[in-house]
C-alpha cells in the first residue's frame, strides 16, 4: 500500500533546489516575457515519509514520481521467498521511479532510511500540461536525461569490478560524489544507511564488509566513525576502485 496519502508537510531543510534532479519541471515555465506557474497542477512540495515507510511497493500501478528533498531511501526487490534485496540508493535531489513516464507499475519498492521528504509529480497530470505546452515536454526530457546520467554512474560503479576491495572503493567513490553538494567538504561522507544494508547491495557478507573497512582505515585510506566516513587518499581509493 503507498503512504502518499499519509504525507505530511516538513519544515526541516531541504536540499537546494539548484542541486534537484526535478527542477527542469518544478520552476515557472517562461513563455516571451511572460512565466505561468504550472507546475501547480501536477507538483506537491516537501512531503515527509517517516523511517521504514514505505513510498510506493513493487508491482504497483503507477501514478507519481518523486523527488528527494531531504534522507535518503533504498530500492529493493523481494524474491518469491521473501528475499529482500537492496539494488540502489536514492539522495537528495534525485529521482525516484523516473522509469513510470513509460511503464504501467513501479519496478522496486522504494523505502525510508530515517525520516525523509520528497517532493511529489503526478504522472498523469504531468503528462496532460506537456500536451498543452510543447516546453514542458522539452523539460521532461532535460529531467529524464539528468536522471539518466546518475543511474549510469551508480551502475558503472558496481559493475565489472574484479575484487571486493574493489567494489567497496567504488561504492564509497560513488557515494561521496552524488552526495558532495550535501556534505560538508568533498572528503566527508555521512552514509544513512547501515553497513547491513550495504552489504546486502554489494553482495557481500557483513563480516566481508567490515573486514574490508578495517583494512582500508589500516592502510590510512579513510577513517569511519559510525556511519561518518573522512577521506584521507582519494586518489588512492579511486586506485582501487578501478583495479
């Protein structure tokens, strides 16, 4: 069952509007000198889904997609055995279920870690304002392509990767970039989500997750202290993301 319904206003801070994925259809649309605020018609700001809820499950008929304004939240598949796996992570100023613009139910389920807002589109009216204003459809698809560019990288950072050292570097590689504009220097990283759930993602045991962490602070890579990581080398981390 979707929470939608039991959203409500946050007024805790948001991520900045110039860092959202969604802006290209959430700002007044210019037509000459005049702007028509449209977006009214299809946009609900700053909805807040508490801890572990659920925003909408898979297989379910597709109505919204979402912007994430403050949080973070994970996406994951369940098997035919209750299985639960975790495929991505969703930040502030990125899409959730971009893919409904051509699809008839969600793909995954999308789940709260700790108290977040999104910003919220309805599909159907999104797609109605795009028939009536040619430059709406165009920022449909700046919105999508930006999108795109952000799914390819959390791909790109997973994939063909030879070691387990080299996945995790990856990993930690991939989230400092999408959450830099959010933290407080590019060598911070403050991960949400616990190591239980990372590990599900990468595919590796807790224990194997743990160990690797070890090794990297030994090696004077990084240092974590709950879940803040600092970066102390960078260059060599990407070293062993791409080996």
């Amino acid at each position: 069952m979707t929470i939608c319904s039991k959203v409500r206003q946050e007024k805790s801070k948001y991520v900045d509007c110039d860092y959202c994925a969604m802006q290209p259809v959430c700002l007044p649309l210019k037509t000459g000198k005049t702007e028509i605020a449209i977006m009214n018609s299809y946009l609900s700001k700053h909805n807040t889904i508490k801890a572990s809820n659920t925003l909408f499950e898979e297989n379910e008929p597709v109505s919204t997609i979402y912007s994430v304004c403050s949080g973070c939240f994970k996406l994951t598949t369940i098997s035919p055995e209750g299985k639960e796996s975790v495929i991505g992570f969703r930040f502030p100023g990125e899409i959730i279920a971009e893919d409904v613009i051509h699809a008839s139910h969600y793909r995954y389920n999308a789940v709260a870690i700790g108290n977040s807002s999104v910003c919220i589109i309805d599909v159907t009216e999104l797609k109605e304002c795009g028939k009536l204003i040619p430059e709406l459809l165009l920022n449909i698809i700046a919105l999508l392509s930006k999108q795109n560019s952000t799914l390819r990288e959390e791909f790109t950072s997973v994939v063909a990767k030879k070691t387990a050292e080299s996945l995790l570097a990856a990993f930690i590689i991939n989230m400092l970039q999408r959450n830099s504009p959010h933290q407080e220097t590019i060598t911070k990283l403050h991960l949400p989500v616990g190591r239980d759930v990372i590990a599900n993602h990468l595919g590796f045991r807790r224990e194997t997750l743990s160990r690797i962490l070890s090794k990297f602070q030994q090696q004077g890579l990084l240092s974590i202290k709950a879940k803040d990581i600092d970066i102390f080398d960078l260059v060599a981390l990407k070293k062993i993301a791409n080996s």
